[in-house]
C-alpha cells in the first residue's frame, strides 16, 4: 500500500489524467466517440506546441507572458501574405516574425537583464499592437482550400495537425534528454549561479530558450490558423494562462529546474479534457474559468 502512494505521488499528473478520463466517461458517454476524441486532439495542438516551447523558458526560471499575441501576429501576417507568396513562403515569414519576437524578448532578458516578466510584458503588448495594425483591426480571411485543408484533415483517423504536436514532442524530448543545451536549461534553472561559476555562458543559453519559446508559438499560431481559416489580431487572448497551466499541471516548478516533456504533454491534455468535458456538459464559459482555475490549485 505504501509503495503504491508513493508511485502514485511521484507519477500524479499521470494519475490524475487517469482520473479524468474515468470521470469523463462516467459524466457523458459522448466522450468516448470517435468524433470528440479527435476533436480534443485536434484542439490540444496549438496549446501543446506553446507549451512545449514555454517548458524550455520556465525551467530556466523565466516566463513568457508574449505566447497569445505571437500567435495572433502570426496569424494576421500569414493571412496578409500568403496570397503573394504561397504556403511555404508564407509560412517562412510568419516562423521568422514570431522568432524575431522571441529573440527580442531574450536580448532584453539575458543581455539588458530585464526582468522576464516585464520583457515578456512589453513584447506582449508590441506584439498585439502589430497585429491590430497591420490588420487594421480587422479579422483577414485566408482564401486558400491547400491551406485550410491541413488543418481540418486526417490521416489514420488522426488529425493531420496532431502529428506536428508529436514531431514537436518527441524533438523536444530528445533535447532534454539527449543533449547537452537540455541539460544545461535544467542546471540554469536549478542552480543559475553554480552554472555560471562553472564557465557556462548563461545569458546565450537563456536567450535561446525565448527564441524557442517564439518559435513554437508561430508554429502553433499557424497551426491554428489552418483550423480557423482567419488571421485574427484578437486571437489567442488569455492563451499564455493556459499555457502557463499546462506546464505547472504537468508538474514544473515555476522557479525553475523542475519539470519534464511528458507530464508537460500530458498537463496539455488535462486541460484540453477539461475544456471539452464542460462544453459537453453545457457549462457556460464564464463558469469554466473557473472550475479550471480550482483544478490548477
């Protein structure tokens, strides 16, 4: 008996997603279709992709409060090009801007040693400023069926963007267990002094990790956008609490050094079944905030 409570406190985000998965199927038997189970996968991607790339800054100590309004640049500047340039072209533009707003966050961090969440503050606003003004303020909408087609497609009945979310976590999971910038993030974290006293260059470690973190999030604001078809300035408002919930639901601590690939994942996946089990139960959104905010305490 003892032995199972310790398996169970040190494996508890798994345990609790086990969890919701047996109250989720006791609460509605709608859960289970086929048509619900792709559709919370369907809907996890872009959070998952944001927080795979959020895990890299928080176990650094960090925090990035920029995620949403990445995404939702992103989304009006590949709307805005993608009739001059293509798919691919466009997509190479829009990864390019949201990683210039990384790389500008972790100068201001590493180098400027501004605080991370007044870097990621004013970066945030930057960001969705830009998007209302090269959008006008106005929702653009993408007329290209090769395009949206990916975001609402299948593939061995799984949805196509799902398989990006699983190249990104199993990239990620090699990095961290793989290499030695993945273990060096971790030693940051856990002890950034002893680090650097180690001859470590931290600063160019801990810039990286925001150029990462911009990276996924125009990764996942295209992926999103495949699905909507719009670039919207006002997307993804609110999207970097979820993500920030996800990665401490998957068990990081939010000073750094703690934490893992596959409870981050999994913590994604808590949330997104949360999401999807009280629209299925017509909760209103209102009070979903928060039920969600009492599951993450």
């Amino acid at each position: 008996m003892k032995n199972f409570y310790l398996f169970c406190l040190k494996h508890s985000t798994l345990m609790f997603f086990i969890l919701m998965l047996i109250i989720s199927g006791l609460l509605t038997d709608r859960f289970y279709s086929l048509e619900n189970i792709t559709n919370v996968l369907r809907q996890s991607v872009p959070l998952g992709i944001v927080s795979l790339g959020l895990l890299f800054v928080i176990l650094t100590g960090g925090i990035d409060l920029s995620v949403g309004s990445i995404m939702a640049l992103v989304s009006v500047v590949i709307a805005l090009v993608i009739p001059d340039y293509g798919i691919l072209g466009s997509m190479l533009i829009a990864l390019f801007v949201g990683t210039i707003i990384g790389a500008a966050a972790g100068g201001l961090v590493s180098y400027f040693k501004v605080a991370p969440f007044v870097a990621t503050l004013a970066m945030m606003t930057i960001a969705r400023g830009l998007a209302l003004i090269v959008s006008k303020g106005q929702p653009v909408f993408i007329d290209n069926d090769a395009f949206t087609d990916f975001g609402t497609g299948y593939l061995l009945a799984l949805p196509l963007p799902f398989y990006v979310l699983l190249i990104c976590f199993f990239g990620v999971f090699f990095v961290f267990k793989k290499t030695v910038f993945g273990r060096l993030v971790i030693s940051i974290g856990s002890n950034e002094v002893a680090t650097q006293f180690s001859g470590i260059q931290v600063e160019r470690y801990k810039f990286w990790v925001y150029v990462i973190c911009g990276l996924a999030c125009a990764l996942a604001g295209i992926l999103a956008t495949t699905r909507t078809g719009v670039g919207s300035p006002v997307f993804g408002i609110g999207f970097e609490l979820d993500a920030i919930a996800a990665v401490v639901v998957g068990g990081a601590s939010l000073s750094g050094g703690k934490g893992t690939v596959t409870n981050t994942l999994i913590g994604v996946l808590i949330l997104s079944i949360i999401s999807n089990l009280m629209n299925l139960l017509n909760i209103p959104g209102y009070h979903q905030q928060v039920v969600k905010g009492g599951i993450i305490i």
